[in-house]
C-alpha cells in the first residue's frame, strides 16, 4: 500500500503528494484545535457550558452570552491562533533556511527588530497617526533589522552559522534600542508599551483579526508554494546550487516572508516568544522533515500553543489577566535549554 496520496489538476500543472501520516495527523490536530478553540470560548470568568457556546456559534442559542462570546472571548481566540499560526511558521522557514534548530524569530532579531518598530510607533507617533499602521510600523522595523543582519552576514555569500550569530547581537542591540525608549518616555507611553512588549491578547477586536488575517491567507499559500525548495537547501548550498537553485534569492525571498509574518503577529500581540522556536520541532516529531507538510502542522501547532497559552493567562489568577506571553516563556524557555543541552555536541 503506497504511503503517499498523489493530488493534481486535470491539465497536470499543480501535482503534489501527501504523505498519509501526515494527512491523519492534520485531521486529528484539526480536531484537537476545535476541541481546544471550544473550551478556549467556554472558560473565562464565568464558564459557559461547551454545548451551549456550539450552539451560540450556530446561531441556536438564545443570545444570552452573545456579548461574552461574539465580542470579548471569540476575537480573542481568533487572534490567538492567528498569531501562532504565523509565528509558527516564521519560525518554520528560519530554521529552514538557517538550517539551524535554534533559529527562531525572537532569537536571532526579527521579534526585536518588530517590537523596536512598535515602540518606536507607541512613543512619537501613537497620538497623531492611526493605530491601524501599527502593523506597518513593525514590520518595517523587523524588515530593517533583519536587512541589517543580512548585510553584515554578506561576503560572497550568506551562510546559516554568520547568520544566527549576527542575528543574535543584533537582536540585543534592538533590546538596548526598546529600553532605552521605555526609560526617556513619559509613564504613560511606557506602561503601554511594556503591557504590548510581554505580549498580550487583552483587547483585541474582530477589526484586528480581519486585518492580522490576509497576511496569513497570502504568506503561508506563497510558502507551501516555494516548499521544494527549502527541501533541496536542506541537503546543502552547494549540492542546492549545483541543482540549479538561486540559493540566495531564495533566502532573501524567505526572509522576507517570515519578517512580514513574524512583524504582523508581534504588531498585534507584542513580543509573544518561543512560539516560533517550539511549534516547528513538535511538528517534525509528528510528520518528519517534508517542509510542505510541515507548513499546515506547524500552523496549527502555534495556534494550539498560544490558545492555551491566553487560555491559562485569562483564567488562571483571576480577576487579573496575565500577558500571554508569560506562560509561552514558561513553556519555551526549558524547551530553549534542552535544544541547546541536545545540539552541545554538533
């Protein structure tokens, strides 16, 4: 019995395979975040039954928790797995193009270079310009400091190791930039500022989700797209270069990709970390290296993670409501110190 499922169109121009675990996998995970995005509506201050939040969604219900849920709890959740989809996926193509299992967004200075933008934003320019180009100003801050990184890492080429180095002090530098900020700016700036940098879902709105959504619609298809690729990069630079791939146009390309989904995620959330370090690594115990399959899988896996995440900080320590991304650095950071414990030796 074949283990790959063969898809293509009748004129043979998109052909694909799916490996079958991987199929049974994103069912059940599909699964596993309906079931999570459901207890994620029901809990809160006051529990609402899960049958009874179904029925709300289907329009059944007889309105009674239609403000909890249409305007306070679903936005929330919405965004949640928006936001970790797409840092999980940034993290995703960083490592696979870095080809290095520590790459991540926050460490190497996209996360840094994204949160340098807002706050930049927040300080000069929130009472006078829209907050709807807060999104904007992240990403042309994650976009700056990572052209800066790459940059620094050229000479006659970009390799992997160069790059998460410099990454690295530039992300630092970044952090000094963010401090130096909160410090010389009024208390009021800086409270908003520090709530946004720990990462917090508090507050977000349908009109957020529907402007954090294309980002996602549009990248990650491009990047299931450009799947094959990073395959072939896998093996190598000179063996991908002796294939006839342009490697570095290609790594460009994929930067840019994760600066612009990593930028939007932080624009909306802050600095929501580890996300994109985690979900790519339980994705490839779960399918393996395939980078097509684990696009989707990774996608939801983020989701999963900051939904409970947000999950555990609305609940937990009642009434206060916790920034999410506390309790994703409390999952993230022993994952950080095992990755580095396993990979000491390579």
């Amino acid at each position: 019995m074949p283990n790959y499922v063969t898809v293509r169109t009748k004129s043979n121009r998109i052909s694909f395979q799916i490996a079958k675990r991987t199929g049974w996998i994103l069912l059940l995970l599909s699964l596993l975040l309906v079931i999570i995005t459901i207890l994620g509506l029901s809990a809160g201050s006051e529990f609402i039954h899960p049958v009874t939040v179904v029925k709300e969604l289907l329009g059944y219900g007889n309105g009674e928790y239609d403000f909890v849920l249409h305007t306070l709890r679903l936005p929330r959740v919405l965004m949640a797995l928006l936001v970790g989809a797409a840092l999980g996926v940034a993290g995703l193509i960083l490592q696979g193009i870095i080809r290095n299992p520590l790459a991540a967004p926050d460490i190497i200075g996209v996360t840094s270079g994204a949160s340098m933008g807002a706050i930049i934003f927040i300080v000069y320019f929130m009472g006078s310009v829209s907050i709807q180009f807060l999104p904007l100003a992240a990403i042309v801050g994650a976009g700056i400091v990572s052209f800066i990184i790459y940059l620094l890492s050229w000479r006659k080429g970009v390799t992997p190791i160069r790059m998460v180095l410099i990454g690295i002090g530039i992300s630092a530098l970044a952090k000094a930039v963010v401090t130096m900020l909160l410090v010389i700016s009024n208390v009021a700036a800086t409270t908003k500022a520090y709530l946004w940098l720990t990462g917090s879902l508090y507050g977000a709105n349908m009109q957020d989700v529907y402007l954090l959504l294309p980002w996602l619609v549009i990248l990650v298809p491009l990047t299931f797209i450009l799947a094959r690729t990073v395959n072939v990069k896998e093996l190598g630079d000179e063996i991908a270069i002796g294939l006839g791939v342009k490697v570095q146009v290609y790594r460009v390309l994929f930067l840019l990709i994760s600066v612009m989904l990593a930028g939007s995620a932080v624009a909306f959330a802050g600095g929501i970390a580890f996300v994109g370090l985690v979900a790519p690594h339980m994705s490839r115990m779960l399918v393996g290296r395939s980078f097509a399959g684990l696009i989707p899988v990774t996608a939801i896996i983020g989701g999963i993670i900051v939904i409970l995440a947000d999950m555990v900080a609305r609940t937990a320590f009642l009434p206060k409501d916790l920034p999410t991304g506390v309790f994703t650095a409390a999952i993230g950071a022993p994952f950080f110190i095992y990755l580095l414990f396993r990979t000491r030796n390579q």
